[in-house]
C-alpha cells in the first residue's frame, strides 16, 4: 500500500507544526489517520504525533513525505540513509537529497551524524573514513564523493517558537506589515543584541547604500566601533558611498548633513573609488591617513572582517570587492555559520543571498521599507526571519539609542 507512518514531535501546535503537517498531506491530494497524539501539558513537555500518511501512488506520496521532512516530520520506520557516489564533478547522482536549513541529522551505521554547515538547497556528502556528513553546495561535489539520496534515514529538526514569555523571534511567526509596534520590537532587538554579545557571539549586519544615503553610517560606525558587530556583508555601493561621504560628506553628490545636491557632487562617488585604487585597498588607505572616518574605515581599525561582493551594476569597482561572485559566496559561508545573529538592512538581493546560505539557528531580522524584500526572504525558505518594514533613517537610530540605554 502507498502509505508510510511519520512522527511529530516538540511544541508542534505552538509551532504550527501539525496542522501545516495535515494542510501538506490534504492540499496534495493525500489522506492521513492519527494514530497516537500525546499533548504537553506543561511549557516544558513535547507533543507527539504518530501519523499514517497514505496516496494513491508512490510517486506522490514520496511528493508529500519530501514536503513533510522540510518542516521536521520524520519517517517511523528508521532505515538507514541511501548513498550514492557522485558520477562526475558539480553533478550529484538522481534522486538526490536537497537540504534545508534546519538541523539535519543522518542515520549511518547505526549512528545519527549531525550535518556539518547545514543551509539549505545543498546537498549531504558523507565521508565514510572519518564517519561524518558535511554539507556541499552542487558547485562544490568532486567526482566519487558520497552523496544522500532519497529520504530514508534524515532527520531534521526545526527551530521552535518559544514558549511563554514571547521575545522579538517567534519562529513562523514573522507576519509583514509596517502596522507592528516599531519601538517595541527594536527594544527587544537590541535586548537580543545584548545578551547574544554577553554570551560571546556574533552579530552580522547585512548592509545597502541607503544606510549612508539616510545618514545613518555614522551609527552604524560606531556600532562597530563599541563591539556590537563582527562581520559585514555588502557589495560595492555601501563602501563606496561610505567612503564618499567620509572624503566629501556627500553620498551619491547630495550633502549628508543639508540634503543639498552638490555642485559636481555626482562625480564624487568616482572620486572616492579612484582615491581607494591610488591607495591600493581600504586598509591602505586607512594606514596611510587618507580615509579617517566612516563604517569601512572602524572596519579596519577594529579589525571587523568584510566581505564586499560585486554585481554587474557597480562602478568601478573598489579594489577590496570580490568580483567572481561565486568566489564572493565562499567567503560569505565561512562567517554564515559562525553568527548568531545576522541584520539585513535595506538590501533585497545581498538579504535574500545571505538567507540561502544561513542556519535556520541563526536569529535574522530583515529591515526594510518595501515589503517585498522580507515576503521574497520567506517565499526562498528563509522563514525564521524578523521582518520590520520601517526607514533605515529611523531603524538604526532607534537601534542605536536602545543600545546605548
């Protein structure tokens, strides 16, 4: 018969966990009998659900379970996970397992491996002489690696929301709207930011050029400054426009501090990249006194690492900005499982690139004026983020202020 048993398990109605479980299974054509459901009684206790999931045909019910493992359903009926040896270079074998980016575990030989580097749209690669699994974007598999296939033996395990006293991350819980209280969510953002700092993490900030444009680089060069952030992600605008503004006070030629256009101000942006590639890097620049001030230049004086990414629209580009983007994306997945908190500002295509390559761990919030950036993010399974759909020009001063309190 077309049918397999799954389990539940965790705070799956707080999580929503179940009845998404039963919409699955329902809006693919498929049936369901609950054959157990043990509800937690008290905010510490887990529920359990057994669950018969049965379809007309096997290609659809394996439709079903594939959708089922991405939001923690798992199969009762352990096996042991499939492997197949990777035919070629960046081609995986059929029926390969796509990843998510939830905690992923693998059943093999007897012993549930953690996947190393968990994101998601990858694949799982395991090394039997070292008896560990590891995760591999397509791009990166080399010709005999052993690749996961089909959906025996995984398990995965998603973020949960919190039970009792509600905070800013309640895991599917990030509905759009500019109708939130603003105030009191950037108060229980910096709160997060406080404690993740107190504890030793890491805090990333994903950053667009509207930041200098609002005026609000000088906030966020002092967020760096004072040890709040870690790691920058961006691309070529926002440290240009940073850089113009900290030589000329303009960015993209209007006065920062008067909103003036500027006589010849447009070239300014030019300037300030022929400047950097006179002095050879920012850092050189910074070393020899001709950059002063601004977010790059507490970068380099607080040695706060950057990874500046390039695009097909930029201008120049500095010599700091890593031009092969796949290259750009490397660097990026090396800090991306190091945070613990990652800020996306005013950025839709570096906030979504960044989403793909983030552990569903890792607490993100996307800040935004327009909507879409943060629907796109959930659309592309980043749906552990925040959203607040406010300007820049009045986010990072709120932040800023909660912080200094």
């Amino acid at each position: 018969m077309n049918q397999r048993e799954i389990e539940l398990s965790g705070h799956i109605i707080d999580s929503l966990i179940l009845p998404k479980t039963l919409d699955i299974i329902m809006d693919k054509g498929g049936d369901f009998k609950i054959l157990e459901f043990d509800i937690g009684k008290k905010k510490s206790d887990v529920s359990r659900a057994k669950i018969i999931v049965s379809a007309d045909s096997p290609s659809l019910l394996n439709q079903i379970l594939d959708e089922l493992s991405e939001i923690g359903a798992s199969i009762s009926e352990i096996k042991e996970v499939k492997i197949v040896a990777s035919p070629k270079d960046k081609v995986a074998p059929d029926n390969f397992y796509s990843t998510t980016n939830h905690v992923t575990h693998v059943l093999y030989k007897g012993v549930w491996l953690l996947v190393d580097e968990i994101e998601m749209d990858c694949m799982i690669v395991v090394d039997e002489k070292n008896n560990k699994a590891s995760c591999k974007a397509i791009g990166k598999i080399k010709k005999g690696e052993l690749i996961v296939v089909g959906r025996e033996g995984i398990r995965v395990t998603p973020p949960e929301r919190p039970r009792g006293k509600q905070g800013v991350f309640e895991f599917m819980n990030s509905d759009v709207s500019s109708e939130k209280p603003l105030m009191n969510i950037i108060k229980n953002i910096a709160s997060e930011i406080k404690e993740i700092k107190s504890n030793g993490g890491k805090i990333a900030i994903v950053g667009g050029p509207a930041i200098v444009h609002t005026g609000s680089a000088d906030l966020l060069a002092r967020m760096i400054k004072e040890g709040f952030i870690d790691i920058i992600f961006a691309g070529n605008a926002l440290a240009t426009h940073d850089i113009e503004n900290a030589l000329y006070g303009t960015s993209l030629g209007v006065c920062i501090k008067t909103g003036e256009v500027v006589s010849r101000g447009h070239t300014h942006h030019m300037r300030a990249i022929n400047t950097i590639n006179n002095a050879g890097s920012i850092e050189k620049a910074v070393e020899i006194g001709i950059l002063k001030k601004g977010i790059m230049y507490e970068c380099v004086k607080n040695n706060v690492p950057y990874i500046l990414a390039g695009s097909i629209r930029d201008d120049g580009p500095l010599p700091d900005v890593i031009t092969d983007v796949i290259e750009a994306q490397e660097a990026m997945r090396v800090y991306a499982q190091e945070v613990d908190m990652v800020i996306m500002i005013a950025t839709m295509l570096h906030s979504i690139a960044t989403g793909n390559i983030l552990p569903s761990r890792v607490k993100s919030i996307c800040v935004d004026i327009n909507p879409a950036t943060v629907t796109k993010l959930s659309d592309r399974g980043s749906a552990q983020v925040v959203s607040v759909v406010t300007d820049i020009g009045a986010f990072l001063p709120t932040l800023y202020s909660e912080l200094e309190k």
